[in-house]
C-alpha cells in the first residue's frame, strides 16, 4: 500500500498520535503501508515555509524508501518564488501541496498562477487540500473553511496539463469538483475525509472511476485504519479495483516523469 496524503510533524492545537517519523513509521509497519507522501505539518502554520521544507528533505534521506516528499508553497508569502527555486533546484521537488485556505489566498490569484505555469513548466504534481479537519473540530482561534469545490474545478480546468491531487476532501466535494472539470485526465483524489455515503468508496469509483482514486490516510489529523478498512473491507469493488487504489495508482502518479 501507499498513502497518498500524510504529514510529519506537529499540530498547534492537539497532541497527535504518530506525528514523528519513527512513530509513523511503526504504524505504517503494523498496517502493511510500504510507502506514505508526506509533508510536513508545520508548514501549515510556519510563515517561513522553507525551514519546514528543509526539515522534511532531511527526513526523507533518512528514509528514501518509505517516504515521498511533498514540499508546501504559500504564494501569498513574500519571496515564495525563491522558496520554490530551492525547493526544485536544491531539494529536488516532484511535488507540491498547497494549503489555499490556512495561507489565505486564491488558487487562480496572480501569483498563485505563476506558481502553477511553474508547475506547468516543471511538470510537478499539484495537491490541493480541500481542509485538514472537520470545521466542527476546529479551535476556537482558527476556523477555517474548506476551500471552495468551484474554485479547485475552475483552477484544473485552467491549467489541463498539470496534474492535481485533491486531498481531504468529502464525498460531495470531490465529486462536485469531477463533474465540473472538461478534461479530467490529470486530475486524482484521495479517500481520507470520503467518510461517507454508504458504500462511499464503491460510488466514488462509480463517479470517478477506479483509475483516478487513491488511498490516503491524512494522518496523522485522522486515522489510516478508517481510509484503508473503507477500501480493504467496506467497498463492494473487485480485488483488482482495491489494488489500483490502494498501490497501483500511486506508483503511476508518484513514480519520476
């Protein structure tokens, strides 16, 4: 298995389970995950996005074979452009995540944009993630909305050829944002805030279709036994459906270009 969406690190507001890589790694062992996409969970609080970066690159050497990089940019942030030259030129970036609504920007503003003709130009892949914890959860001292379903479709449908992951997204989301894109071949999602309908995983197939879905846990904010039971055991789709979306949709989407 791979998980697509998991971060490294802490969160501000409460203790979490598994947010250090030794830690992380003993849970991915026991549930058989040999790889996770991660990045790291600061960054979505620190205004100096690079330190976390940086802090994520030396994580990663230290375990090249079970985790994947995914580097975070806020292109509200003054110099993001020079974060993101290091990012590609020193710490090799492939991929890229972005928090629009903790960062406070629009995904088709000016500058972010230009961070996706970058991306363009680079053939990075772009995640997008809808919102981390259910608003309902939140502290008191930041609520934050999820970002709008329209927004990401009217951002995919601008830019065609870079390829986007929609992480922690719900249900009427993720298929919202599918049912308003043109041209859907780039475009992925990702199963840990799905939660629901009923035999949601199996609908979600139906919609979207078994090659553009994959696993993620979003740990450590939520549990990988929920995302991944919901594929091993709730779906009603075959063995060979389970296993694009659990590694094989992985490997084709995260492997070099």
């Amino acid at each position: 298995m791979i998980d697509s969406n998991a971060y490294v690190g802490e969160w501000p507001f409460r203790r979490l389970p598994y947010s250090q890589p030794d830690a992380l790694l003993r849970k991915m062992d026991a549930l058989g995950i040999e790889r996770a996409v991660v990045a790291r969970l600061e960054n979505v609080f620190y205004k100096d996005l690079l330190v976390g970066n940086r802090e994520l690159h030396a994580i990663v050497l230290a375990h090249q074979d079970r985790f994947i990089p995914a580097y975070t940019i806020n292109p509200a942030y003054p110099g993001w452009d020079d974060d993101l030259r290091i990012c590609l030129d020193e710490l090799g970036a492939r991929h890229l995540r972005l928090h629009p609504n903790y960062h406070q920007y629009e995904l088709l503003g000016r500058e972010n944009l230009r961070l996706l003709e970058t991306a363009a130009e680079h053939d990075l892949l772009i995640s997008i993630a809808i919102g981390l914890e259910d608003v309902r959860h939140q502290h008191w001292l930041a609520r934050v909305p999820d970002v709008s379903a329209g927004d990401i479709a009217q951002t995919v449908n601008a830019f065609p050829h870079v390829r986007f992951l929609v992480t922690a997204g719900r249900f009427g989301e993720v298929t919202s944002i599918w049912r308003s894109v043109d041209k859907r071949e780039n475009l992925y999602v990702e199963n840990s805030r799905v939660q629901g309908p009923i035999h949601d995983v199996a609908k979600l197939c139906g919609v979207i279709g078994p090659d553009h879905v994959l696993f993620g846990s979003n740990a450590p904010l939520h549990y990988h036994e929920s995302a991944k039971l919901s594929i091993e055991t709730e779906a009603q789709i075959s063995d060979a459906y389970k296993q694009k979306l659990l590694h094989g949709n992985a490997v084709r989407l995260f492997q070099p270009q």
